[in-house]
C-alpha cells in the first residue's frame, strides 16, 4: 500500500461527524457536497490509522432479480482484516483521477468484474461503522444495480471467490460477513433491495 493515495474527508465535514451506526438513507448529497469541497487525496497507509479522517467508498450491491452477488475474499487480499470474509459489496478506494465516487465506482467495476455492461448504479444511502478499525477509517455510498440476466463474474479470482446468491443463501453466511455487508443485510433485507 505504501504510496497508493486514496480520497479522505476530515470526519468534521461529512454528515453528522459520522456519529451514527449502520445504514442511512439520508446524507448522500450532502456527503459529496463535502467530496467535493473538503475532499483530498492523503496517502492510504497513513489514512488508514487515522479515524480523524474518513476514506470514501463507493459500494454496491448487485442484484439479479431476488438473488444478491455474494462474494468470499481469500487470503491473498491486502488488507488481512478482511480475509475469508463474505461480502455483498463490489467497489473500493477513490484514487486520484476519479472525479467523482461514481465515476470510481465505474471504474472499479470495470477493474474488479468481468462483464460487458455497466449497469445503472442507483445512490441508497450512507454505510458507516465506527466498531471495527476498518470501518473506523472508512465511510461508504452505497449504490444498488441490477444485472438484468446478464453475465458477470470476479476479475481477480486469487482474491475472491463471487456468485449470485438465494436470499436463504447469502442469510446462511451473515455471521461470516464483514461488518458493512451485515449491516447493509440487515437493514434492507434481500426484499427492501431494489
């Protein structure tokens, strides 16, 4: 990671000094009013550690009809914190270049599934959890879209493993998920996900 440089906003200047749990259906204009006037590039190793500040990330839950794209990361991801965990959220850091979190989001479809579509990502709400050191440093949009039958699959094999799943199945592994995903479950259940 050592030099990678990622989009942070000082906890101060997005909503409610991210002092909330879970998942919120308010805030999302106001957060990238905020990108867009306090936003900066810092570098990831030091953000990292930083609760101070708030790294940016835009994630989506992709659907295909009642079923919801599970993906299991493997140990050959970076950030050991996240191994073997389950997760219904594709996307990642902003990086310098991207103008906005959409255009991130994009682009990290692009760089993390194999399809030859981009669907229509669909803003729900704001992602924080404060209760774990990952989410501490990190506060996610989340986006829906759906993939309509259409094919699609993880690039990066060695670091995840992702199908669609039944609703029953991504249930069976929510003990198992990362703390966004969970939480993301949680409140919008697989009926409430558009």
């Amino acid at each position: 990671m050592t030099g990678e440089r990622v989009l942070v906003v000082d906890r101060v200047h997005v909503p409610d000094a991210g002092a909330w749990y879970g998942l919120r259906a308010d805030g999302v204009a106001a957060l990238l009013e905020a990108v867009a006037r306090h936003g900066r590039f810092d570098v990831r190793d030091q953000a990292e550690v930083d609760p101070g500040r708030k790294q940016i990330i835009p994630y989506l839950v992709l659907r295909d009809g009642d079923a919801t794209f599970l993906m299991r990361r493997t140990r050959a991801g970076a950030d050991a914190r996240l191994h073997d965990h389950f997760s219904i959220g594709i996307g990642g850091h902003l990086e310098p270049g991207d103008v906005s979190p959409r255009a991130g989001l994009e682009r990290e479809w692009h760089e993390e599934m194999d399809t030859d579509f981009t669907p229509t990502f669909s803003p729900i709400g704001l992602l924080n959890d404060d209760t774990t050191a990952v989410g501490a440093v990190h506060l996610g949009i989340v986006y829906t879209a759906e993939a309509a039958g259409r094919r699609v699959a993880v690039r990066e094999v060695d670091k995840l493993f992702g199908s669609f799943a039944t609703p029953g199945e991504v249930q069976a592994v929510t003990d198992r998920m990362e703390s966004w995903s969970r939480l993301v479950w949680q409140a919008l259940g697989p009926a409430a996900l558009p």
